[in-house]
C-alpha cells in the first residue's frame, strides 16, 4: 500500500511537470512583452554587451531597475539554442524541478518528510501553470525557501555562517525581484538588529556586508551613473505620488485583499470563494499553535507570520498597485506552512481540503492542455505566431526591405525578437526596422475592444509618415495584420518620427 501511494505521488508530479511543458513540448512558449523584451536583452548582452549591470524595470517605481541575475541565469540555454525561445524553455521546465527540489527539501528540514511531500504535491500542481512564461520574479521563488531555512536556523543556532549564508541568498532574491526583498531586507534587519542587542551579538551586524556581493551589479551601476536609482528612490519618495499612485481608501482595500486572500490562493483561477476553508485553517491552526506552550516549531511560525504581515504592513509606504508577481516568492513558504498543518488540524478536515486544492488545480490544468491548441500559433502572445509572421514577411520579402512595429504598448517586442531571430535563419535577406525602404512592412496588433481607434491607421500617417494604400495586406485571425507598402523614391526619403521607440533603452 505505502508503494502504491508513492507511485502515485510520482505520476502526480511527473504529469505535473508535463503540464508544464505541454508549451515547450508543442514548440511555444508564453511570448508577452516582458518575455520577449528579456529575450531582446539577451540577445543585446550576447551580440554587444557581454556586461550589464541591470535588468528589466521595476514597473513600479521608476528608475528602478532588477538586476540582470535572470538573464545571466538564462545564457546558457540562449546560447546553446542559438536565440530560440523554445530551448530556453526546456530549462524553464528545468528551473520548475530545481524549484520542486528545493520545496521538498526545505519543508523536509523545517518539519518532516510528510510535509515534504505534501509540499512537493502542491508545488508542483501550482506551479505547472506559470513555467511555459518565466521571468524574473520566478528566481526569487525558488530561493525564498531557502533563504527563509537559513534565517532560522540562524535565530535558532546563532552561526553566523546561517546569516551570512541567508543574507547572501536575499542578495539573490532582490536581483530577481527587488519588490520582495527589499520589505523582506529592512525586515531581517529589525529582526536580527534586535536579536544582536538582546544576546550581546552586535558583531554579527557586520554579516549584512555579504550582500555587496550579491548586489554589486545594483553597486557599480550606481557609481557610473551618478546613482540614478538612488535618485529615482528619492524622488518618487519625496514627490509623493507616481504614475500608478492608488487613492488610501483603494489601498487599504487592496492591501487587506491582499494579505487575506490573494496571497494565500494556492487554487487556479479567481474563484476566491474557494479559498475560504483554507484560510479557515490557517486561521485554526496559528491560533492553536500560539496557544499551546509546547509547540516546538513555534518559531517557524512565527517568522512566517513576522515577515507575511510585515511585507503588507510595508507595502502602505507603497502608493502604487502592489501587483501578483511582487509577492508571488511567498507561495512556496506559504505551501510548506500549510502542509505542516495536518498535525494540528482535524485530520478528515485537513486532508478534504489538501486533496480538494490538489483536484481543483488538476483539473485546471488538465482544461488548460486541453484548450492549448488555441493558443499555439494563433494568440498574439504566443511565440509560435510571433515566428510564423516573421517567417511570412521574410520569405515574402525582397533581399532588403524594411519594417514598422505597431502594439498599445509602443515597445513592440513580442514581434521584434521575431523578426531579429528569423534574420538569423536568412541571412541571406536584410531587413531594416524603423527604416523606410522601397519595400516596406507594416506590423500592427489589434486594437482593443473598448478603443477601435487605436487600429494603428494615426501611427502609419503621422509618425511613419505613410499616407499611401497598400500593395497587399496579410490579415491574422487573432486580429493581427501585417501591411506591405511599395514605396517611390521620394517617398522613402520622407523621415519617421523620431520619438518612435526604436531600442531597449525603457527596458
């Protein structure tokens, strides 16, 4: 019986893992603008710089930046792919099983192999959904855990070789996601600045001296650019508000949603009704905890708590959208909290709930490979559609030719690292983007529903300056076109705005 369990928890995880894959297994990955504009990066750190300080933007503050961790973490599968998104999205499902890896092993040490287990089963059903679009915020995931074990086993033991190793991994996870870790450093801070007082320890203070390793990148940035973020940081702190500034009533709300039910959703979905025996239980099981005396992993919880609540105490100072992606690096801690709770809940209760977020997380993943085929090659934000136009354009193409980018967003990456990519499987045909020459492409993404006049017809007259019909339109049935225009000689020399944004340079 014990073997046939464990079979079954291995089929469990392995379908989960193909889940996960079922995009890269199909030859496609999520492809949206801020996938394709680290695949831009990338491509930018392989061609030109080798060296780079910094990563995509915070979008929420501006002038921040992440660090560039993420795209160093990605190099390997970029090379040895040669630039097409779907080998690096082999080592997406790669990263998942290291993220599966390091969940079990982490709840393993904090309470037993049971609660490994379990935490693994949850990992894996939750995570399944997310691994064919990774980006930055998913490497503070899979360190989160690990920082978190080491911190306690800090408080516990008090090595300074747990903090030191728990700091440098939080150095890690602000590279990746500076939104989470840094409420999650000003946190340990107060919490191990106390603890230096109260035991005699002020030498271990210096241990915060390692994160200079891992943010040395943010480090170098700042002195060679008159400390840019710095500056960003001060601005947006002593100006008040910013382009995303929410009213206090909003965020409070969004804030209370937050800490109550958002970041607790392990259950795909919004159905957040779903979500209500779960937070019954964690509220059960925390006040049975602090009530019994005898509780040995006391302290685990209540670092969980200390750092869950002082996160969104935290994020007040924030006048912004505190969005998904920022606490998401909570998920694997709030997994390994849960499963240890079947030793102090009613066990027919607990185990309902456990295997009913299993199923319903199944059973939405199954739908979502079930429903895939509308995605693959169709969807705009699918890599497979973003390759097949450019392929369409290049094979339709003259020797040279050039072409426009037109999406709501301005930037235009999903279609632009498709145009670079195909350039490379033809070189024998040159294409110019942002360039007028006789044969000249137009790309334009569907306007949105409630704003038809964003159909990229104001763009085309008055930034690209083409007022002419086309030679031959390839319409897409996501909504997509792609316009070829025959221009004169003349009419190549009439010059494009040039506030059209041509580069990577908002990032």
């Amino acid at each position: 019986m014990k073997y046939l369990l464990f079979v079954l928890i291995g089929v469990f995880i392995f379908l989960n893992i193909v889940f996960g894959a079922w995009d890269v297994l199909h030859k496609d990955i999520l492809f949206h603008t801020d996938i394709a504009r680290d695949f831009l990066l990338l491509e930018d750190i392989v061609k030109n710089k080798p060296i780079t300080l910094i990563g995509p933007r915070s979008g929420g503050i501006s002038g921040l930046f992440h660090g560039p961790l993420w795209l160093y973490l990605n190099i390997p599968a970029y090379l040895i792919g040669k630039g097409n998104p779907v080998i690096v999205g082999w080592f997406w499902v790669l990263l998942d099983c290291v993220y599966l890896a390091t969940v079990y092993t982490v709840a393993s040490k904090l309470f037993d192999r049971k609660a490994g287990l379990m935490s693994l089963l949850l990992a894996s059903v939750t995570s399944a959904g997310a691994i064919s679009g990774l980006f930055n915020p998913f490497g503070a995931i899979m360190f989160s855990p690990v920082y978190f074990y080491y911190l306690y086993r800090y408080i516990q033991h008090k090595k300074v070789s747990d903090l030191l190793i728990s700091l440098f991994v939080l150095g890690i996870v602000i590279q990746f996601q500076m939104a989470f870790g840094i409420p999650v450093l000003f946190l340990t801070f107060l919490y191990v600045f106390y603890l230096c007082i109260k035991g005699k320890r002020l030498s271990h203070l210096f241990s915060f001296l390692i994160l200079a390793i891992p943010l040395s990148t943010h480090i170098v940035f700042e002195l060679r650019h008159q400390f840019l973020e710095t500056k960003s940081f001060i601005h947006y702190l002593t100006a008040g508000k910013n382009q995303n500034a929410v009213s206090l009533f909003a965020s409070l709300f969004e804030r209370i949603k937050g800490f109550s039910i958002e970041s607790l959703n392990m259950i795909a979905g919004n159905q957040w009704w779903l979500l209500i025996p779960l937070i019954m239980i964690f509220i059960i099981a925390f006040i049975t905890i602090f009530r019994n005396k005898k509780t040995k992993e006391k302290l685990i919880y209540f670092l969980f708590l200390y750092f869950y609540a002082g996160f969104w105490i935290l994020t007040l100072l924030y006048k912004g959208v505190v969005w998904g992606y920022y606490y998401w690096p909570f998920l694997p801690l709030i997994i390994i909290i849960f499963t240890s709770f079947y030793k102090r809940i009613d066990k027919k209760i607990y185990y309902l709930v456990f295997v009913g977020i299993l199923l319903f997380n199944f059973v939405q993943n199954v739908q979502g490979v079930r429903s895939a085929g509308n995605f693959f090659g169709k969807d705009g934000s699918s890599w497979r559609f973003n390759y097949d136009m450019a392929k369409t354009i290049f094979n339709n193409a003259p020797k040279e030719f050039g072409y426009y980018i037109f999406t709501l967003d301005l930037f235009g990456y999903s279609p632009r690292y498709g145009m670079n990519y195909v350039q490379t499987e033809q070189p024998g045909k040159k294409a110019f983007p942002f360039t007028k020459k006789q044969v000249t492409y137009l790309i334009i993404a569907p306007p949105p529903a409630d704003r038809l006049s964003f159909n990229g017809e104001w763009w085309r007259e008055n930034q690209v300056k083409i007022s002419k019909q086309p030679a031959y339109v390839f319409r897409y049935k996501n909504g997509f076109k792609v316009e070829k225009y025959e221009l004169t000689a003349e009419e190549t020399q009439i010059p494009s705005d040039p506030n059209l944004i041509q580069t990577l340079f908002f990032r």
